[in-house]
C-alpha cells in the first residue's frame, strides 16, 4: 500500500511485518493527534482517552489549542487537537514529548516539531493527500516540512486518509477523525465495543445515522491499522480502579459549584474561564441554580455581590484580565464584609496576553490588587479532583469568614481531563440556608469579636437588623467614620480573620523527606509535573523533595520551619522572572517568581525560582533539569521520559 | 487515587454556619409606620441641597406604602447623593461609583420579595454607570430608580459631568462644557424594553411624591429623573425654572403623575398619553421648558427576575441530582 517513507528515507514498514507486528511495551505513552482546528481532532482525542480511562489507564488529556479560532489552514501556528498521556498508573500532567503523533497535515505536524514536543523517536502518523496535491505550492511545503522533520530521527509513516475515507464518505474533512480513532484503537489495543459505546455517548445529541457513520469511518481506521502497521503498544491499565469520573477542571469546578449549593453563575465570557459557565448553562438551572451573563465583569462581580448580600450563594468566574476589571469590586466586597467566590482561570498576561495558554501569572494580583489593605482567601487547587471540591471548602470559608475567596486554576486544568475517584456527595456541603430571625435591638452588623475580626452578617429581610453597608471606613454600626481608631480598628478586624483561618490549616505535606539538599516549592497545576520530576531525581539518588501549596492567602503554617531543613529551596512556577545570567540582571534587582517572592518575604528564606512562560504546561523534564542545575552531585543532561 | 487535599475533610475549616442552620423565618409586624420611623442620622447634605427634598419624599412614600423598613433595599453608587441611603431606616447598600445598579440587579433577582430601589447622581449613571444603566434598562427588573441629577459632580467639588449645560464652567471645563450634554430621558426611551420613565423636580414636592408613587407602583425599571438644585456648584441651572414656573411643562395625562393642586402655579400643560412612546421621545427633547410627568409606561415589558424564574429544590434533591449527574462523567 501507500506506506511508504518519504525522502529521506528512513523506514518503511511492510504488509509483511504488518502481519507480525512489534509489541512496544510501555508503562506510559504519550500520543498527539493534531490537525487545522475544525478537523474534529480533539473529539477524537477525547474519546481516546475516555476509552483508555475506562481500560483502567492513567490518563492526562490536554488540549492543544491554537489562539485564533480559525487559524489559516495547513499553518505551523494552527496546531489544534489533544496530547494524551496513558499510564500504567495515576497519570497527573502532560508529559514530556510525545512518542507518536497522528497529523492531518504536514505543517501542524512541523509546529508541534518546533515546540520541541516530538520525542527523538517519535513516530509519525501522516495525511499523505498533501504529497500529491495539485497545488504545487502545497506540494512544495509538504517537501520542506518533511526535509525539516528530517533532522530528528523521527520515523514518519505515510497514512491514506482522505483517500480510504472516501471510499465511505462524500466530506472525508468530517470523518477523519474517527478514521484516526480507528488507528489508535488499533495501535494500542483498544477495547472496540467501549469505543463504539463511547461514540454513541459523545456524538448523543447527533443522529442514529451519524453515530453509523462514525463507526463505520472508525472501523475503517482500524481495518488499515491492522494491515500496515508494524508495530503495537502495550500500556496495561489497572486491574481495579474503583468508581472513577473523567472530566476537565471547569467541569470540575462547574459541579463544585452545584455541589456547594451555589445559587448564581454570574459571569462575563472570557477564555478559558467561559467553559465552567458553558457547562452551568447546560444544568444549573434544573438545580434551581442561575447563570446570570452580564454586560462586562464588572457587572458580573456586582451582580453576585448584591445577591450574596441578598442572602444567596454567588460565585463569578473569569481570566485574568476580567479579574482585574472586578478589582474594585473585590475590594468593596472585603470591606463590606461580602461573602464571594471568585473563580480565575489564568492564562498568560499581561493584557490580553495568551488568551488560550496556561500562565500562573495573576497570583499577586489576586493577593494586592486593590486599594489600601485589602485582606482576602486565595486558594489554588492543583488538580482536576481538587477542582471540584475547592468550590466547597471555598464557599465555606467566604461565609464562615465573611470574605471574598479568590480561586485560581489555570488554562491547564481547565482543559485538562483526567479521570479520578468519584466524589461520595454530602449534604453538608451546601450552604445553610440564612438567618432571618429578627436582630436583637441596637445590634450592629459588624460586632467584631474583637480576639478573631469574625461578626455574625445580616441580610436584607430581617427584622431590626436594618443598616447601611458602604466601602467607606466605617464602625461597627456600619455608620461612616473617618476617624483614626475606627479606620486602625476595621483595618485590624478584617486582617484579623486571615489570621484566624490561618490558624485552622495544616502544614502541608512534603513530598519525599523532610530535610535534605533541595526543596521544591510549587503551587496550582504543576504539582504532578513536578511531582513526577522528584520522583525521577529520587530515583537518580539526588536528595530532593517537593511541597505543594494550596493556601496563598493567608499561607499554611510551618513554611519557614521546614524550608530550614533544606540546603536550597525553589519555587518552580509558569510565570515571567528575571533569569539571572541576563544583562544587568542583580541579585537585588532581579524580579522573581510570584510565589518566590511571596516565600522571601513570608519566611526570610532566600527562596529562588525557576519560571518559564512558554505557553504550555511544564514538562516533568524541564523541571528536573532545573533539580539537576541545583544539585551538586546531579549527573547533568537532559531528564528524558520514563 | 490519592483523596485531594480538598477532600471529605481535607480542609478543617471551622463548620461555623452551621449555629445558622436553625432557620427562623421573618416576621413582618403589622405596625404602620409614620415618615419619621424611616429616618436615620442626621443628613449631611449642604442647606438648601435638593438632595434633603427627595430624603423628604423618599421617607413619605415608605410611610404612604407601609413598605416594611426590613424588606425594604436601597442601594446607591458614590456622589453626595448616594449618600441616601444612611438617612434611611431600611436596608442599605452605598456601593461604589457607578455600580448601583449590577448590585440592585443581583438583590432583586433572587430576592423578588424586596422592595428595591436604586439611587444615583447624574456622574454615577450617565457617566462611569452608563453601561449598567443601558442594560439595566433592557432587564427590566422591578427597581425604582433614582437619578438625582444636578448636572455636576459634586462631592468630587465641581467638574463637568455627562449633564452639564453646553458653555456651563466648572473646574475641569473653566471655559465652560465643550459638548453638549447627555439626555438621561431620550438615553432611556431608546433602550429596548424601557418601561416606565418620568421627569420630576425636587423643588415641587407634591408632584416628586406622586411621581416616587407612580414609578414603585410600577412592576418594572421604574427610572426616575430628578432635577436636583446643588446650590453650592450649580446654583443657578434650575434657579429661573424653580422662580419662573413658565419655564415648566406638565404632562399630564388619566394615566399620568397626578397634577392636582399644581394648576394655579403650572399654567404650561401638554396632554401626553404615556403609551405613546414616539411622542415620549419627542417631549423628552430637551427645548428650554423642563417637563415634569410621566413620558413612557409600558406595564407589559417582560421582566428579567420572572423570565429566570427558577424551579427551588431542597439541598438534598439537590444532591441527588448532582449524583445522576455524575453518571454521565462515569468511567
Ligand atoms: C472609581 C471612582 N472614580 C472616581 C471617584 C470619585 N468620585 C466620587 S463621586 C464622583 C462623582 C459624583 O458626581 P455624581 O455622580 O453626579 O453625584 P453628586 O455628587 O453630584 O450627587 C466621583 C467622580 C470614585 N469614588 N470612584
Ligand atoms: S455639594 Fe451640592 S449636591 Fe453636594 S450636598 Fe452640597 S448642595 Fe448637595
């Protein structure tokens, strides 16, 4: 058949050794399906890895996005479709590079080969139309692309695609993909029927005749699999897992919000935050639950905030740049004593940034961005399950506290998908419902119990407790008071209560021992990437732990104790820091990792930083670089995939 | 699968709500209440401030309405004006600049049983409000909405505002307001879905009650301006309307605010039917004469907080359906 290797060539793998093929055993593969957006290649990513959570592997499935909705086709920038890391066991990130590709086309194929994302031997699933195009110009790209992929010694592998789905299909650009799922089902030994029953689930609003037709386009796939490939992978999964759900993280924190008994979505569209809201639109309101869009995030954050003092659960969600237009708003909501959620799923900044690409660059701005001292709850979950129930823990904390709660995730978890243990709901999650027993006469709204700043609220509707809330300074009467001891003593009530929430949290656990040469320091998403990152320095010998944080206002308790027992300490994070070898880069006037400079001042430890703003998730490989450039007995070189 | 630092109690926050859970429903008094049960503190507004007329009103028509101080919100922006709200024995929210409205928006839908009123100076919501102030038009939502409009900033002492008269000097514009000004009425009229809006003077103060009346006996955004006399910055934009009742037009109409007793002074009268929006439009034109009435009511306009109207379920109805929901994420 068709397969046959381009110029240079490199391999060719026959009908004959198709008969016989190789069995690759892995613990882990990482595979990329990619395509122009539009193609259907996420889709097909995403039934790949529903499928393979369901065979008991570890799955990590992330997004690949390109910024522009339509990008130009056939483009090196216009990368779209899904990496998927299947494991043996829990997988919890992306990966390093990914072991097979599965492209559309030849130049999503270079765009992925220039991110440095395609491991050495990496092979290559190709559209092969492109080859024998008719525009010459095309022609023209798919030899220079080719001649480019050709300095790895990657092994690319000509696929008729177009051609063998048409011989099922008028429109092949609509079947591709299940073609390709078909392949893959083949390469790794993918329980057929699952597959079919995942089909049907994905494509349930769609017609009878297209899940016919996607099955038939995906046999097909399989069929041309079986007879030209010479090789197979074998990741076995877990023999038992458990209840499991598989889900994204603004899935995730959509159901943590029906969960915690939130009444009101109210929100402003802005990526990657609008697919939690996507998600409530579709069920919340069966929940007896509201997505309110309003006319700009500033009006989202007042809209919860009138209804939080109206007596209901609110939360608003957005990005960065959404976060920052609700600054004002947050900061009447501290001073009025409002409890809130505020959900931000960050993504690279500053400005409009990288509207669709993972950063954790609006921590501080979470922490300080308003006006005067402003004290509020940050918390970042770091992963997809604890998506779900930071939601919680978060409404609990804003009402028992009378605060806003800021919420950071990241574009990573908001697209990742990852199956986990399936949440045993409680009731005592959600909300009590408000007090409305009168007020006793001359009670304030603020009667600070002057040890903790906590003061019992009341809200509109309940006899003698009328007041006047307002941002501006004010007593326990909520009257207007300009004076110094009333300004001193809110500022101090409102502080207070960070400190008492402080006093509940526990110090968090250290991943590998408790002393040693290095500590690393992280937060939000990143966990299982540096996680995995340890583990393989551990592995190497290298005295190395990690700790995770997921409280960044106020901190958890024992920081700078524990930082103390290790030689060096560094946070790894993906947001902008001076790299220190740069010009007229100091020591004094370096500006540093959000999280660093956080740690520097919290504990007085010279805590250094390792950041990067690549625009995609940190791979386990970078970060264990950055152990070994820190670690005196560390072989150097590069920290390659399992 | 390790259980995530979030998890069944993975967090020790203090269950503090739960002393709240005992839930006591409200008991309205039937007590009838008289204007002076509804003042607070002592106004600070300056003397002869037309903000001290519309408190007057305001307290007026909460006694008139027997509206229960508890069940009763007022939420305002940032101005002198939105200072109201702590002269009032009911519920208050003095808010930030221009933001009355998305608050008063979130109160009154979830809380249809609260009388919601919204109070704002003419910087609030013409200018740094003005986003709100269209959507909140187009909403619908049952909130009396109160412009106190002396054309200036005036707690922020003297610059131009979106209302300021053509040529009319303050600190920002000393040579007097290069534009001219902004038209709260037609502004209004415009937005699809506007339902009631009326034009009121302070220093009339039969015709400013009747007009708060009509505007909360309204189901529906009931806007409201109010020209308001700022004697210390604006003195003299309303002075010759409020010595020469010439400069006055009422509307009036069955339908209307009630004139009664105003005849003798307000000679100048135009009959206005207040379903007739394209007339509305056309005597909301600013032409030298203030028109005080009713322009536009449409009792018909759907309202945001009945469209969203929401089934209400137990927490643990609830939790059941989040069970069934978790089915579809299964592995
Ligand atoms: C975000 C913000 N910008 C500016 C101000 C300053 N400021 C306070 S009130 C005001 C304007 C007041 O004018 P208006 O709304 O007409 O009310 P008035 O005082 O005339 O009643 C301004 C600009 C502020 N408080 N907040
Ligand atoms: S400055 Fe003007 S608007 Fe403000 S209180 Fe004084 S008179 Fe009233």
């Amino acid at each position: 058949m068709t397969d046959t290797t381009t110029k240079p060539a490199r391999t060719s793998a026959s009908a004959v050794a198709a008969a016989n093929p190789r069995i690759i055993e892995a613990r882990e593969h990482t595979v990329e399906i990619v395509s122009d957006s539009g193609e259907g290649a996420q889709k097909c990513g995403q039934i790949f890895g529903a499928v393979s959570a369901k065979m008991g592997n570890g799955v990590w499935t992330v997004e690949i996005i390109p910024a522009e909705i339509q990008p130009p086709a056939r483009s090196v920038a216009g990368a779209s479709g899904n990496r998927i890391r299947i494991g043996s066991g829990p997988v919890t990130n992306w990966g390093d590079e990914a072991h097979l590709v599965v492209a559309f086309n030849e130049q999503v194929v270079l765009g992925r080969h220039r991110l440095e994302a395609l491991a050495d031997d990496c092979v290559i699933l190709i559209e092969d139309m492109w080859a024998s195009h008719p525009d010459e110009a095309v022609r023209a790209a798919w030899t220079a692309a080719i001649e480019e992929l050709s300095s790895k010694p990657y092994r690319v592998i000509r696929v008729p695609m177009e051609e063998r789905c048409l011989t099922l299909v008028e429109n092949a650009r609509k079947g591709k993909n299940m073609f390709v799922l078909g392949m893959l089902s083949c390469i790794y030994g993918r329980d057929l029927q699952r597959v079919k029953d995942q089909i049907a689930h994905q494509f349930r609003k769609k017609s009878q005749e297209l899940y016919e037709q996607n099955v038939g386009l995906m046999e097909l796939g399989h069929a041309w699999a079986a007879e030209n490939l010479d090789f197979r992978v074998n990741v076995p999964g877990m023999a038992d897992t458990g209840e499991m759900v598989v889900m994204n993280g603004n899935e995730a924190i959509g159901m943590g919000c029906v969960a915690s008994g939130m009444d009101l979505c109210s929100m402003y569209p802005i990526t990657p935050a609008t697919s939690v809201s996507h998600y409530l639109s579709e069920v919340f309101e069966k929940f007896g639950g509201m997505v309110h869009q309003a006319e700009d995030e500033i009006a989202a954050i007042g809209v919860a905030i009138g209804a939080s003092y109206a007596g209901k659960t609110a939360f608003t969600v957005t990005s960065g740049p959404g976060l920052a237009l609700k600054t004002e708003f947050i900061g009447l909501a501290i001073m009025a004593e409002i409890p809130l959620v505020i959900v931000n799923v960050q993504r690279g900044g500053p400005s409009t940034g990288l509207p669709t690409k993972v950063e954790q660059g609006d921590l501080l701005s979470a922490l300080y961005a308003q006006p005067g001292d402003a004290p509020r709850v940050v918390i970042a979950p770091a992963t997809i399950e604890e998506c779900f129930h930071v939601v919680v823990t978060a409404r609990r904390i804003a009402e028992a506290f009378r605060t806003p709660v800021i919420i950071l995730t990241d574009a990573n978890l908001a697209t990742g998908v990852q199956p986990f243990a399936r949440p045993k709901l409680d009731v005592r999650w959600h909300a009590s419902p408000p007090d409305q027993s009168p007020v006793s006469a001359g009670k304030g709204p603020f009667e600070w119990d002057t040890r903790t700043g906590l003061s019992e609220r009341f809200i509109p509707g309940q006899a003698g407790g009328m007041h006047t809330l307002t941002g501006l300074s004010h007593d326990e009467k909520s009257r207007v008071a300009y004076d110094a001891a009333t300004h001193q003593r809110g500022c101090a009530m409102r502080s207070r209560k960070l400190a008492v929430l402080q006093q509940t949290l526990k110090t968090p656990e250290i991943h590998g021992d408790a002393a040693g040469d290095l500590l690393v320091v992280g937060w939000g998403s990143t966990k299982g990437a540096i996680e995995e990152a340890v583990d393989r320095a551990r592995a190497e010998g290298l005295s190395v732990s990690s700790v995770h944080l997921r409280f960044l206002s106020p901190m958890e308790p024992g920081l700078g104790e524990m930082f103390r027992r290790f030689k060096k300490v560094f946070t790894v994070e993906i947001n902008y820091s001076d790299d220190p070898s740069d010009p007229f880069i100091t020591d004094e006037n370096r500006r540093r990792g959000q999280l660093s400079w956080m740690l520097r001042a919290q504990t007085l430890v010279d805590v250094d930083c390792w950041t990067r703003v690549f625009g995609e998730p940190l791979r386990p490989g970078q970060i264990l670089q950055a152990i070994h450039d820190r670690c005196p007995g560390a072989t150097s070189g590069k920290g390659g995939a399992l | 699968m390790p259980r995530g630092h979030f998890g069944e109690g993975g967090c020790s926050v203090i269950p503090f709500a739960s002393s709240l859970l005992d839930c006591v429903s409200c008991s309205t008094e039937d007590k009838h209440l008289g204007p002076a049960d509804y003042g607070s503190s002592v106004p600070r507004w300056c003397p002869g401030c037309g903000d001290h007329s519309v408190l007057t009103a305001v307290q007026r028509l909460l006694a008139d309405e027997n509206l229960p101080p508890e069940r009763t919100v007022f939420v305002s922006g940032i101005g002198c004006s939105s200072r109201l709200p702590h002269y009032l024995k009911t519920y208050g929210f003095h808010g930030i600049h221009g933001r009355a409205l998305p608050i008063a928006t979130g109160v009154k839908l979830h809380r249809p049983d609260l009388n919601v009123f919204a109070v704002m100076g003419d910087g609030d919501c013409c200018s740094i409000g003005a986003g709100h102030w269209i959507h909140a038009i187009r909403y619908n939502m049952d909130i009396t909405v109160l412009l106190l409009d002396n054309c200036i900033y005036a707690l922020t002492k003297d610059q131009t505002s979106p209302t300021t008269p053509q040529g009319y000097a303050s600190n920002t514009q000393p040579k007097g307001s290069w534009l001219p000004p902004l038209n709260p009425l037609t502004v209004t009229l415009g937005v699809t879905n506007a339902s009631f809006v009326a034009q009121t003077a302070e220093w009339v103060p039969s015709h400013l009650f009747e007009t708060l009346k009509a505007a909360r006996a309204h189901r529906g955004f009931s806007f409201v301006r109010i020209l308001q006399r700022c004697p210390v910055f604006t003195p003299d934009i309303f002075q010759k309307a409020v010595r020469d009742p010439g400069q006055i037009e009422l509307l009036v109409h069955d339908d209307g605010i009630p004139t009664a007793g105003l005849e003798n002074l307000y000679k100048n009268r135009q009959a206005h039917d207040p379903r007739d929006l394209h007339g509305a439009r056309r005597l909301a034109e600013f032409d030298g004469k203030f028109r005080l009435g009713l322009f536009f009511k449409d009792a018909s306009a759907p309202r945001y907080e009945e469209t969203r109207h929401l089934p209400v379920h137990t927490a643990q109805e609830r939790m059941d359906l989040l069970d069934r929901e978790f089915d579809r994420y299964a592995v």
